[in-house]
C-alpha cells in the first residue's frame, strides 16, 4: 500500500545523565505576484505592533515567485547599488512583509569570484522603491576595484596552512577536503585576494571537521578562519509522551514527517559518516523512555524537530529552514560516548551523539531547536562563526531555543530562561548556560566589552543572552513557570520588559532584515531598534525597552541619558587604556544634585582587564575622600571588572567632580576603562 502520513504516540522517560561539556565552533544567504489576502501576519502574540511591518506568512511557491522575480531584476538591482561593472549580485533570500515591503538578501562576486562578506540586504516598498541597504563590509567600489586577481602565493601554500591550523583542533586531515580557491576578503577590512582552504575529517572530540582557512593570496598570512560545523548541548528524554508525524500504515511504518517538509529521522549506530538507516518498525509507537531502546532518541530528535518546524512557521511565517518547505533531517547514535550535537550546511542535517557512556542522548527539545536555529541562521543572516558575530549566532540559537520551549509547552519540559537544564553536565543539578545573569555558569559574559570577540562563542554569547532575557522579562527577581531569575544590569539601572513574544519577533526580524554576516554587537543594537521602530515606532515603550536592554549590557546609552526612577546618572564613558603598574584617574563631573550624595550611592565600573587581581579601585569624592571598592589579590585570576558597588557617601556634597582611581598594582597584565557611571 501506498504510504500515508499518520500521528503517532511515543513513550519516553527520564534519563539520568552525567558528563562534561565543552562545545566550540562561521556559517557558511521585488513585488510578489501574490495576493495580499495570502500573505497575513503569522501568529505572533505582538499586539501593538504595526501590523504591515510583520512579516508575512509566505508559502513555498510564493517564496518561490520573489525569488525568481528577483534574480530577474539583479543586474538592475547592481546598477542602482552602483557596483561596478565586473561585480555581479547573487540573490540568497527574500521575505516579505504584511504591507508589500521586501528584504532581499544578496552575495556578491568580483570578477567571478566570492566576495566574502560582501552580503547586503536590499529593502524594497511594495511599489519597487528602494528604501535602505544594509551591507556587511563599509568597503567602496574603488577599493574592490583595485584588488587584482593574480596570486603571488601558490595553492599548496594556502593548503599547508589551513592543514596546520586543522591540526591544532585534533585533525588527522593529510589534504584539505576542498583545494583551495580564489575570493576575495572582503569581512575585515580592505578587500584583498586570498585562497579559501577546506579541511575535514574529525576535531579533537569526535565532531566532523569543516575548518575555513582564509590566506592572503599576496603575504601567505592567515586573515581568518571559522569552523562551520556548529555545536550545541541539551537535555535528552525529557518530553513525555508525544504525537509524532510519521508516514507508513498496516505494518510498515517510519519517520518520516509529510507534513513537515519530509522531515526524516536516521540511525547512524555509532558510525560518524554518512546517512545511516532510516528509523521504520512493525507498529506506530517508538521507543520506551531508555537510552537503551534506539528507537527513544530517535524519537526525541522527531519531536524536537517538529516543534521547531512548528514555532518558525505559525509564529515567524517561515515554512522549513530556507523558507521553501523542505526539511532537514535528522541523525541520532552518533559515534561513541559523543557528548555533542551539531548542525552542518553540508548535509543539512542535525546529528546528535548519546553522550557520556552512551546513556544520555544530546537530543532534547531545546537542543533540536537550536540547532535547526543554526541552520536558520545560516541561510538568512550568515553570521560568521567567530568573533562577535559567532556570539550572536550562538545566542540566535539559544533565544529560539527558549521560544521553542515557552512555545511547544510541553508538560515535562516547559518553557525557561536555562540552557541543558535537564542534563546534569556539571554534575550539581544546574544548567549549562543562563539567560538572566551568563556569568553564572562561570565562563560566559553577561555584557559586552572590547574584548569579546576573543571568547568562545559560546561564552561570547552571553551578552546576547542576557540582553534577549532583560527586553523580555526586565530586571530584578520574578519568577517564570516555576523557575526563579535574578536579572543585574551592567550600569545599574532597571530594566522593565516588553513581553517575550515581541522580543523574539524584533530578533527575528533583525536576523532576517537586518543582520549580515559581519554584525557585530554594535550592528546588532543598530538592526533591533530599526525594526522596533518599524513595528512600534520610535517613541515607543518597545523600542526604550530595546535601547535600554542594550544599555544594560554596555552596548549604547539609554534614551535621554538614563535617570533612574531613584536618581540622576552621571557617567565617564571615554575609553581609555590602563597602563601597566600605573595609577589612572577617571573623572564624573556631578552636576544639579540638591544636598548630600545618597546613602546607597551606586557606582557602575566597567574594565576590561586580563587579570582583574591586577586592580585596586577607589571612588574618590570631590573633596579627596576615598572610598575602597575593590582590592588587589593574587588569587583572583578571572578577567575584567563589570561590576555595580554601593557606597555610602551621606557625608560628601554630592556636586563636583568625583574619581574613579584605578591601580595597576601588579606587572604583566594590562587593560582597558570603558565606563563609570554614578547614579545619584
């Protein structure tokens, strides 16, 4: 009999689980013919919004028309840019609001060759107007002009490196699994020729190895390099019983999801290459709830998918990853013992390993969701892995993830603010990473700083993070779904929420309007309030609400300056160098304060430093009292200073010029100022 889509229940149950975890890893995206009456808002709980600046609910065919309308107009589209002539768009995406406006996303090349991180998104009215240009490098058409396309430096050379780089991460690669070619770098800079180099086989822990080398095609020096196989971690076996969407009937049944783009669901039994076998059986019911049985993880990785396939399309209008109604698939079982799971451009799949001693399967709700999420990603926005634009991306993935969750609302894993907080990695219960206060899980950073670029990206993400968690639920304790958060900010100043559903919606948007491959966090900032004004306007509470979640991890200023509902602010934010074993004052001229300073006076210091033990600070009144807010010590080892203290300073006139003194008491290590602020 001919195969039919089915609904099916699937048992699963706790899972006990014990490891440790450490995961590392840059992506390598008109008018419609159709009615408007197709082309409604999704689903979103965004009241208040402009219903015309949400974006429409696209079908694969309609996707389909922009597309090709598009690729129709691109040469035109390059004249009106003002590329030059040997300079070529290639259309990536296209999405669409309610009210006709669409976003194409563009690559670019040069003479026939990838211009990386030349990306660009063109917005269009309804009418064919343009109407802004977002581009991924500030690069002018005479510099791309001037960069030849003849190398000084051979491909072996170019090979060589990239192998040695490999090599540092764990690779046994002999020969990179792509020779390299010709682009042009266009991401850091000056555009420049260099080689491209590609190399496989397996990194240190057992994940698939797609490292990206860049090198000058002129020097032979590296300029970059990214991994494009994307990790993430999760809780496994934790979603009760689930309908699942299968395909089979009589006796012979699979997963397979017809309704969701053919989503499919493979056994790869330890093995770390290829498909494996697709997941069938004799009846409709998979798994028991233990590791033991293969058939559990399989479904969880199922349902996870499902979910996620589910949020993106009836909430952001997004049918399948690129939009055009196509599922990814998934691998569980695989290798031995991997305590990972990953992404990857190449299979367009998700694969998850059955963690430490093969009894606790990476494939939960919220790690399905974030690694379909890096697929999203990489085919809207591209950030790079690495850098800061690897921390957003990361946090993209961790923010869906948490929409996912609040929206599947799945009994036994409801929604929350935690990442892996059903799996014991560390072995005490907690999670892996937090939303409302990153530096909780001892490595990642709860706001930005010049820095952070150099982090881990998954440690760099948690400015991102905490700025998702500030806009949605604002500062201070509460309490969600049972789970307890206590929100700091980095200047010291409240935070007050705009609602989750209109956070993800403003992200959402970003990602897929506004951010390219190169975004910073600064872009970032730049990209959300752009589409909160777009959706509110920008004297409204949402688009305060995203400056002010933003000011809140040091990324820009609040609106009007930042008062406090219990005082004025006042603030040094020249950054400045801190020079080794040195004494540096950082002055706040206090003005238009009535009397004495308060009680509670609350001193915000920001520093950015490689040994924060290195650091003796003082807040020093006008007057010349001092008053201590930190101490030297040896034994503090950890980086930077991003801290709010209390000082009681009834005693001193509060107007006058105050000091930050900060001493360098030990050699070796140095560091930058990047603010003070007083509030008064």
């Amino acid at each position: 009999m001919r195969p039919t889509h089915s609904r099916r229940a699937t048992a699963t149950g706790a899972l006990i689980a014990a490891a440790a975890l450490l995961a590392v890893g840059m992506q390598g995206g008109a008018a419609s013919a159709a009615p408007e009456s197709a082309t409604a808002a999704p689903a979103a709980a965004v009241k208040g919004a402009d219903p015309g600046a949400l974006p429409a609910k696209l079908s694969p065919a309609q996707r389909a028309e922009l597309l090709r309308e598009a690729n129709s107009t691109k040469a035109a589209t390059a004249k009106e840019l003002g590329l030059g002539a040997t300079e070529k768009l290639v259309v990536r995406d296209v999405v669409k609001d309610v009210d006709g406006t669409t976003h194409t996303r563009y690559e670019r090349t040069l003479d026939g060759l990838p211009v990386l991180g030349g990306d660009l998104v063109v917005a269009e009215s309804k009418s064919g107007a343009t109407q802004g240009v977002t581009k991924a490098s500030k690069a002018t058409g005479a510099q791309l002009k001037a960069v030849g396309t003849t190398a000084d430096v051979a491909p072996a050379t170019a090979e060589k490196q990239a192998l040695t780089a490999a090599k540092a991460d764990g690779s046994k690669s002999t020969e990179a699994s792509k020779a390299p070619r010709k682009v042009v770098w266009a991401a850091s800079g000056t555009p420049q020729l260099a080689y491209e180099t590609v190399v496989g086989g397996l990194q240190h822990d057992g994940t698939p190895n797609e490292l990206h080398v860049i090198t000058d095609a002129s020097s032979g020096a590296k300029l970059f390099e990214w991994q494009a196989i994307e990790t993430g971690t999760g809780n496994t076996q934790y979603s009760g019983t689930v309908t699942l969407g299968t395909s089979g009937s009589g006796s012979s049944f699979n997963l397979t999801d017809s309704a969701r783009g053919n989503h499919k669901t493979y056994n790869l039994n330890r093995g770390t290459s290829g498909t494996g076998t697709l997941f069938s059986g004799t009846d409709d019911v998979w798994g028991n709830g233990s590791a033991s049985n293969t058939e559990t993880a399989a479904a969880d990785a199922h349902y996870g998918a499902a979910e996620t396939w589910d949020f993106y399309k009836n909430v952001m209008g997004r049918t399948g990853i690129k939009g055009d109604g196509v599922g990814a698939y998934s691998r569980v079982h695989y290798g031995n013992s991997y305590v990972n799971a990953f992404w990857s451009d190449s299979c367009f799949c998700m694969t998850y390993g059955d963690g430490s001693g093969n009894l606790a399967p990476l494939t939960s709700l919220d790690v399905a969701a974030h690694e379909m999420t890096h697929g999203v990603t990489s085919n809207t926005a591209g950030l790079n892995y690495s850098g800061e634009s690897g921390g957003l991306n990361e946090a993209t993935s961790d923010i869906f993830a948490a929409g996912v969750e609040f929206y599947s609302n799945t009994a036994t894993d409801p929604g929350d603010y935690l990442v892996g907080e059903k799996i014991d990695i560390n072995g005490d219960g907690t999670p892996l990473r937090y939303m409302d206060k990153p530096s909780k899980d001892g490595a990642s950073k709860d706001s930005w700083y010049s820095g952070l670029g150099s982090v881990d990206v998954h440690y760099s993400s948690g400015p991102a993070n905490h700025f998702f968690y500030l806009l949605s639920e604002g500062s201070g304790t509460k309490t969600v779904n049972g789970v307890s958060y206590n929100s700091p900010t980095s200047d010291g100043l409240p935070v007050t929420g705009i609602g989750r559903d209109k956070a993800l919606q403003i992200w959402f948007k970003a990602l897929t309007t506004k951010f390219t491959s190169t975004t910073n966090y600064a872009a970032a900032r730049t990209g959300t309030l752009a589409v909160a004004g777009e959706l509110y306007g920008t004297s409204s509470a949402e688009y305060a609400g995203v400056a002010n979640a933003w000011a809140a991890i040091a990324v820009g200023s609040r609106p009007g300056g930042g008062t406090d509902p219990g005082g004025k602010v006042f603030q040094n934010t020249t950054v400045k160098a801190i020079a080794d074993r040195s004494t540096t004052n950082f002055p706040v001229v206090v003005s238009g304060v009535t009397g004495n300073a308060p009680s509670t006076l609350s001193v915000a210091v920001n520093i950015t430093h490689t040994y924060r033990g290195d650091l003796v600070l003082d807040l020093v009144a006008p007057d010349g009292t001092a008053y201590r807010l930190k101490n030297s010590s040896s034994s503090d080892s950890a980086d930077n200073v991003v801290e709010t203290y209390t000082v009681n300073a009834s005693s001193e006139v509060a107007n006058g010029t105050w000091n930050l003194r900060v001493q360098d008491a030990y050699s070796g290590d140095t560091g930058t100022f990047n603010s003070v602020k007083l509030t008064f």
